[in-house]
C-alpha cells in the first residue's frame, strides 16, 4: 500500500513545475497577459516503469507572477509562481521562482486512497543564450484522504527530490524540454525502494514575447 502511493505522488511531485510527472515549465514567470500550452510524456517508477502524460495551461498575471493548471493521470494541479529573481532577458542572467502547487489524486482502486499533495518547488534557471538550464529542489506532503491529519506519519509522508531539464528553443515560441528527477520518501534508506526515477520530455508553446 505505502508504495503505492509513493509511486502516486511521484507523478504528481515529478518535476516542474512540470512541474504531471514531467516539469513543461521553466524556471521564468510566464509574461504578462501571454498563455502558455505545454504536453508532455514521460516513464517513471522504482522497480517497473509506468508511462506518463499530462497537458498543462500557464496566464501571466504580471511580470513576476503567473498561475497554472494541469490534467494528467489520474489527477490535477493547480499552482501560482513567484519570480525572485527575474533576468532582464532569456539570453543571459538567471531566473529563480517559487512554486507552490497543490494536487489532488484521484483513488486508483477501492483499498487507495485519493491524495492531497501541497508541494514547494524552488526552481533555478540558467539562461543558456536563449536556451535555460532548469534546477528544481522540491518538498512536498502526502495527504490521504479519508483519513484525520493526526494519525497520518509525518515523516513517511514527506517527499523531497530534485529535477534538472533543459529548455531548447526550436524558433520563436516553440520549446522542447528534456528532463529527469528522483524523488525520495523522506525518512526511508535509499535502498528501501522508496526513491523513484523519471524521465521524460516536454513540449511548451508560447509564453514569451519574440526577443
């Protein structure tokens, strides 16, 4: 049961922004008043490896806030993100972002719980002359639904990990963004099968005004 629901929340927690399991964001805000449209697949688990999918929206609010939402299976999330630290330009500098989110899991079979899972990614992005390099330290919560706070564990529901991506633009509001991430069960040993691996690719569309 336990891995089981780690294997969940991997999904939800795989990086990004990007975020379903595979991160389509980069570390910049979205600019202001622009859309964002991101598919993305992937594989991820432990000991076998399941495919992964998800399709995801992004609005700039202003130039240093934008919010998001995103569908995958079998879930959803939604998310705000606030720049820090926001180059002047995709060509160089570097943009740092906080990115609180919450998801929801729907329940897989009638012996899994649905899960909550507020999640805070900090992600860093290295502007590469138009391409950026993505850093995304996590730590997120595992909530399962039908259960009372108290008696849930605290630190076997507590999930850290990283992501590292690489956005390539291909013209002038197209990008690709290949990307893998571990994720750990806090609290367990490395070799407990308690940390899970993915990898995947993101295609994102739009976002940015042509530089």
């Amino acid at each position: 049961m336990t891995r089981t629901v780690f294997l969940l929340v991997t999904c939800v927690a795989g990086l990004g922004a990007l975020p379903g399991c595979v991160s389509t964001g980069m570390a910049r805000t979205v600019d202001p008043g622009k859309l964002q449209v991101s598919l993305s697949g992937g594989l991820q688990g432990n000991v076998s490896y399941i495919p992964q999918g998800e399709l995801a929206v992004r609005y700039g609010v202003t130039e240093r806030v934008d919010v998001g939402a995103r569908l995958f299976l079998p879930g959803a999330e939604v998310d705000a993100r606030f720049a820090l630290l926001r180059a002047p330009s995709l060509k160089s500098g570097v943009d740092v972002t906080l990115a609180p989110s919450l998801a929801y899991v729907l329940p897989m079979s009638s012996t899994t719980p649905g899960l909550v899972f507020p999640s805070l990614p900090l992600l860093v992005g290295f502007n590469l002359g138009g391409s950026q390099l993505v850093l995304g330290p996590r730590v997120g919560y595992v909530i399962k639904t039908g259960q009372s706070l108290t008696s849930q564990s605290f630190d076997g529901n507590i999930i850290v990990g990283s992501s590292l991506g690489l956005a390539i633009p291909i013209g002038q509001v197209f990008r690709i963004v290949p990307e893998v991430s571990l994720l750990h069960r806090a609290g367990r040993s490395l070799g407990s099968g308690e940390t899970a691996l993915h990898g995947g690719i993101g295609l994102v569309f739009g976002g940015y005004a042509a530089e």
